[in-house]
C-alpha cells in the first residue's frame, strides 16, 4: 500500500551536495529511499567533484 503524504506533514532530508533541507515530492514516490540531493544540479555537482553519495 502506498503511502498518502500531505503538505503539513511531508518528510524531509538534507541533501548531500549542499547540505540544505528538501522535502519529499510526488515525482519521487517510488526513489525516496535512493533519492540523495534536492536537485540535477546539486547531483551534478557532487559527479563532478567526485564525492560518493552516503547511502
């Protein structure tokens, strides 16, 4: 069963390149374990540096 998130209540990480908060969106219901940075951006940057993402 899937689970129903609303506005006041979304979960939140912080996201590994730029250690800003980002909470949790549609888009990812089925990657939020695996989804790691708030942005394409952000994992680009982390590409580009080399750092490996924690799991």
């Amino acid at each position: 069963m899937e689970r129903r998130y609303t506005k006041p209540n979304l979960p939140e990480k912080t996201c590994a390149a730029c250690g800003r908060p980002f909470a949790w969106r549609k888009k990812w219901t089925r990657d939020w374990d695996q989804v790691k940075t708030c942005s394409d951006r952000c994992k680009a940057d982390l590409r580009r540096k080399g750092k490996v993402v924690p799991e």
